[in-house]
C-alpha cells in the first residue's frame, strides 16, 4: 500500500486528539479537492510492517482518542486498509473514523470495500465533494451531499444512521 502521510497529533479530523493515516492515491478527482496532492497512485511513500507497528503504537497513546483514515482514497486499497485497521481496531479499541469517496450504498455492493466498514470504522463520511454544495460550517464534512454515518447502528437498525455530530 501507498500512503501519503501519517499525522500522531491531529485536531482537525474527528472530534478530539486523532492519529491520522491518508492514503495515497484516488479514483474520484473531485474538483477542487483540499487534498489533490493524494491523488498519483505512484506517489507518497511504500507502507511497511515497520511503520504499521510504529502507526498501531501511535494510536494507543493514551491522549489519542480516536483513528482518521483519509485520502487518496482510502477504499481504493481496500485489501490493505482492512488489514492494518483490523489490527489498529483489536489493539486500541478507539473509533475509527474514515472519508471516502464512495457513498455507503456504492461501498455496500462492494463486498471487499464493505469487509473494511462494517468491521472496523465506526464513522463514515461518505460521497464526493461537490464544490456546488460546499459549506465551511459543515462539520467533518466539506460538502452538504455528504453524510456522516454511524456504522454500528446503520448495521442494526438496517438503514442508514446518521450520527449526530451535536451529542457526540
């Protein structure tokens, strides 16, 4: 897997302290994407076992409260993204927040992609950014066409949940 960069303190994705992986590379090209650097699948870095421990020691600080995967995009390299967040998930036991391009309905019928969300994230920002429906004010999202999605309880109540980013 390609990575693009690797944040132990970071405020602005997630509510709280997170450790941030972003991926490298992505299908989607959204105009005006904050993140266009992530897009090459032959740029960033090789993923190693040795940063995947160093990456799981960094998410069991006890000041992290919670992992973001972002991108690139993430469920490009779905394989690969289920076996480190598994791993992430089993030994921190902390929410695993992920953005992807994908809407929740694309990544259902995907049964690689859906391996990866209904195991291990806890929170789904989901969708393309669309320039036309940008709003700052939205939180952990850029654009008001995408949702933030509580996974377990989407599972359980068998239809999407949105998460209420107000009591949480």
């Amino acid at each position: 897997m390609r990575y693009a960069k690797v944040r132990s303190m970071d405020v602005v994705n997630g509510y709280g302290v997170m450790c941030s992986l972003f991926t490298q590379g992505c299908t989607h090209h959204c105009p005006h994407c904050f993140n266009e650097e992530t897009w090459d699948f032959n740029g960033g870095k090789q993923w190693t076992n040795e940063l995947e421990n160093k990456f799981i020691k960094l998410c069991q600080n006890p000041h992290i409260d919670g992992i973001s995967i972002l991108g690139g995009e993430p469920l490009d390299q779905a394989e690969d993204i289920y076996k480190i967040l598994f791993r992430v998930k089993k030994s921190t036991n902390k929410p695993i927040y992920m953005w992807s391009g994908y809407t929740f309905e694309q990544i259902k019928s995907d049964e690689i992609k859906w391996k990866v969300i209904k195991n291990c994230v806890d929170i789904l920002i989901d969708g393309e950014f669309h320039e036309a429906e940008k709003d700052i004010h939205l939180q952990l999202r850029g654009s008001s066409n995408q949702r933030v999605i509580d996974i377990q309880k989407t599972i359980e109540d068998n239809k999407v949940v949105l998460w209420n980013t107000c009591t949480n």
